[in-house]
C-alpha cells in the first residue's frame, strides 16, 4: 500500500491551470508515490517534455513508464522521453503494438503505436509484457487484460483492425487496454487510460482481485464520448452505486458527457485537465 498518492495530469485535451502548458487530443498522468515516479501513459507527443518543463519535473526522475494500451495518443511522448531520459522499465500488455486504425466515413486513420518496437528499444525502453493483474511497484497494480464480461460495454465500432483476407477490417476489442490501481489507506484509486474495455468492466476486475477494499477514486478517459446512450446510463446508474469519493473525467469522456457527468454527481466529479493535481 502506498503511504502517500500524487496525481499530477500532464497531457490531456484541455488546460485547466493559467500555466503556459499544452492540450493535445491524448493522456498522460504522472504518479508519485513512496514506492517512486511513474508516468502513466505518454500523450501524443507534442505536449510531453514541455509540460513537464513548466510544472518544474525532470524527466529523469521519472522510474518507469506504464501503457495503457498502444493508440498513438497515449504512446506518442513515448520516444522522446526516452531520448530524455535514456533506458527505462516500460509496462505494457503483450499486444500493444498491434496494428489498428479508425474509420470515420470514408476516412480511415492509422492509429497504433507510430513508433516501432526496435526504435524504442534503441532509444532505451525495457518492455515487460504482462496479460494479468500484476503488483509493478508496492501498492500500484497493472490490470492486465481485462474481461469484458458486461453486456451493454460492446466498445467502438470505429475502432478497427486488419482481418484475416488481404484488405479486410474487423472490429478492434482493444484487448490491449488496461488500467492501474493504486492501493491506498483510503482505498483503492484506478487511474484509466481510455477504458476501451468499458469503465464498469475496469472496475469490476478490479474488485474481482480486491474483494471487499473501498473505492476511492477513478480518474482519466472513460471513453464515454463516442458510446451510446445506453452504455452511458448504465454507467451513470454503475457509479451511483460506488463508494468513490472523487471521479475525474478528461480526454475521451468527452465534454458533453463529462459535463452530463458533473451534473449528476457535482460533488464527486472534477475535470482532470493539464496541471489537475490529485493527492491522498
């Protein structure tokens, strides 16, 4: 269990500080706790080091890096941090630099990680794939894959990858994406990526390794931008039935459904912005 939780949010889509930073479409959080430093996701690649930059943290302090999954808005800072810093642990799931793409109409966008797996690991990444909930650091869990186990979280039909005849798309289940949590004395703090995974089943899992320790906080991209409105109701009605103290909503969430989502709960709901700083 971690003695004390910083959360410091360094990229995500928005600025919510009178700070010269950065808001790019993409997410990366910096975690400080007794166990170390760890960066959780990368953003895109544009905001990373500078951001740093003007909250006064050396990239060199950081220990590791963990990966939420391996779309280009949260693995793009990858790269040029390690060109920083130089090698460092890099956790992530085996199938993180699997090939994928997003169809918007006739438009299709190459997605995965921009960067090849021989460039990062010249430029310093150590990869330690895991597929299943793992202690990384003291008290901080990689979820590992996670089971999408309820109904109604089906993922992102624009979401796609290539099928098995030459040229073909099939839907992409992003089985890939994962979570952290963060054992704490007020109770566990699952810190999400994008949830593609769907942010009842995150939590659910979860819950599955900790049995009965509360829920204090969820922070980061529910993806809940482009879901449906039943995968949105469900997961309102999902959180009114949780304990958590805070949840903070950026990136993918969208600001009609983050804004929805501090209308419904406006004592537990804050914006998680570049410059946000959370601590326990």
């Amino acid at each position: 269990m971690a003695d004390s939780v910083r959360l410091t949010i360094i990229c995500e889509n928005t600025v919510g500080r009178p700070l010269p930073l950065l808001g790019e479409h993409g997410f990366a959080c910096l975690v400080d706790s007794s166990a170390g430093r760890l960066l959780f996701d990368t953003g895109r690649g544009c905001a990373l080091l500078h951001n740093l930059a003007t909250l006064g943290i050396d990239p060199n302090s950081i220990d590791a890096v963990v990966l939420s999954h391996g779309h280009d808005d949260h693995t793009g800072g990858l790269l040029p941090l390690l060109q920083q810093t130089g090698p460092r642990p890099v956790f992530a799931h085996p199938a993180v630099f699997a090939e994928r793409y997003s169809v918007r109409g006739e438009e299709r966008r190459r997605i995965g990680l921009a960067t090849s797996l021989v460039e990062l690991e010249r430029a310093g990444a150590r990869f330690r794939y895991l597929d299943e909930c793992s202690e990384i650091a003291a008290g901080l869990w990689f979820s590992g894959q996670i089971p999408r186990t309820n109904p109604v979280e089906q993922g992102d039909p624009s979401l796609v990858q290539p099928g098995p005849e030459s040229g073909s798309m099939v839907p992409d289940p992003v089985d890939d994406d994962a979570a952290l949590a963060i054992e704490t004395s007020h109770g566990l703090v699952i810190l999400l990526g994008c949830a593609h995974a769907g942010l009842i089943n995150t939590v659910e899992h979860f819950q599955r390794q900790f049995g009965q320790q509360p829920l204090h906080a969820i922070i980061g991209g529910t993806h809940l931008g482009p879901a449906g409105e039943a995968q949105f109701i469900a997961t309102l009605n999902f959180l009114a039935t949780l304990g958590a103290t805070r949840i903070g909503v950026g990136h993918c969430t969208g600001q009609t459904r983050s804004a929805r989502l501090y209308g419904q709960f406006p004592e537990r709901v804050f914006f998680a912005s570049v410059g946000s700083v959370f601590e326990i």
